[in-house]
C-alpha cells in the first residue's frame, strides 16, 4: 500500500515539529534561524527537519553553507483535504439525511 | 437541536453523535441502501457520486468516488458486520489520491424518544494519526469545526 500520510501524520503528532511549520508559513527560513526559539540544539533541530523533509512537509535549497528550509504544501494539501472531506461528508449529509428521513413517510 | 457532536475518545479515537428525527430501522436502511446513500451521502455541494458499491453485508466491499468538475476523491473499505438496526461496524479510508490511515467505525443507533440517537465510534491506528488529524485541522484554519475536539484535547 502507498501509504505515504502516515509519515507526514507522525511527523505533524510533535508539537515542535507543529512550531516550525507554523514559523515556516512566514516564508523560507535557515535551520539557525528555526532553532531560535527553542530551547533545544541545533542537531535537535535538524533531526526535527530532517523527519519533516522524509515526510515530504517541508523541502530546502542551499543557501551558501546554510540551509534554507520552506513549506511542501502539497502533503499538507492532502491531509487537509482528508480532514475536509471528513467534515464536510459529515456535516452536508446528514442535514440532507434529515431531510431524506422527514420526507418519505 | 441535531447537530453533530464530535470529542475524543481515548488515545486513538474520535467519537461522533447525531440525532435523527427517524426512528433506528429508518435510519439503519439509510445507511445500508445503495438508493438511499445515493440521495444523501453526497459530501459537500456541488459533489456528485459518481460512483458506488455499498455491499452492506460482512465482508462487503465499500467503494465511492465523488466528483464535482475536474476534481475527484474516493472512499474504499469493507464491512465487517451488521447488527439491523442497530450497529453497523465497518473499515474505511480516504484517497486523496494517496491512502489516509485506516478508519475502523462502529456505527450505533438507538431509539430516543421518537428519533434516533446514532453514536459514531472511529478508531484510527495510533495516536499520532488521531492527535495530527486534530492538530492540522488547527493548523490550516480549520479551527471552527474542531472547536470542540480541541476543548478536549
């Protein structure tokens, strides 16, 4: 099976991981510039990166000797249009379930 | 008022309830009829079925593709019984075009008052699946229709 979700949902379950997607949505940044607001090391936080471009979340480009790290929005495309799908096919087909079971009696 | 309820449940699970203004056999056959599914589980508007096989028997085949225009997803997944008009228990996952994590549903529905309760039971495989389902909903501003799953969390 393709399942290539499951790394992308493990990868998003830590809430690090969480914080640097959301520093990223701010544009491209370096690995130095994403450790700065955590209080962990720098090989911590390439770890980190390195989980989230395996997952396909994020993708960088060389900047010189530093890395550039930015979004890959299309895995978070697919998981957000699963998430869609689940609450919009809930939500729509039930008010028109409603309407399915009031109307045939 | 009939609206959707969605909480945690455990590590790994969501739990969903709805009420219905039908009593459970009404409600169960609209779950398990091909005619029926066709006139209401059509997802957002504007999306069509345009395709279906709903074998609601154990071990029946699940398969639904919907469209709306150039764009299309589908739905795969088997049943694993039925308990008429009371419980359905099946397997499900979402393509997008790449498979989501498994969704085991048992899917309840008891009499209340002149209506029917049905309380919705999905079991993803671990927590991370689970807690990132919740966590992107924040993430991509989707927060309203998770509001109450993330009081909860």
């Amino acid at each position: 099976m393709n399942d290539s979700l499951s790394p992308a949902l493990a990868a998003l379950a830590d809430p690090t991981r969480r914080a640097i997607l959301d520093r990223l949505r701010a544009g491209e940044a370096s690995a130095g510039t994403l450790a700065a607001p955590f209080d962990i090391s720098q090989p911590a936080i390439s770890r980190h990166l390195k989980v989230m471009t395996g997952a396909g979340l994020v993708t960088h480009r060389r900047d010189g000797t530093r890395r550039m790290f930015r979004l890959a929005p299309h895995r978070l495309a697919e998981i957000d249009a699963w998430l869609d799908a689940y609450r919009a096919v809930l939500e729509a087909n039930y008010q028109r379930l409603d309407a399915l079971l009031a109307k045939d009696d | 008022m009939n609206s959707l309820e969605m909480t945690l449940d455990g590590d790994t699970g969501i739990l969903c309830k709805r009420r219905f203004a039908a009593p459970p056999e009404k409600v169960f056959k609209a779950h398990t009829d091909i005619d029926l599914l066709r006139q209401w589980m059509l997802g957002p508007d504007g999306w069509t079925i345009s395709q279906i096989e709903y074998d609601a028997r154990p071990g029946g085949k699940i398969a639904i593709t919907w469209e709306n225009g150039d764009e299309s997803f589908s739905l795969s997944g088997h049943f694993v019984s039925l308990e008429p008009p009371h419980r359905i228990v099946h397997v499900e996952r979402f393509h997008m075009p790449d498979p989501t994590p498994d969704n085991h549903i048992e899917t309840m529905f008891e009499a209340d008052g002149d209506g029917t309760l049905m309380v919705m039971r999905m079991q993803l495989p671990d927590k991370e699946a689970r807690d990132a389902m919740i966590a992107t909903g924040m993430e991509e501003g989707m927060s309203d229709s998770y509001d109450r799953l993330d009081a909860l969390a």
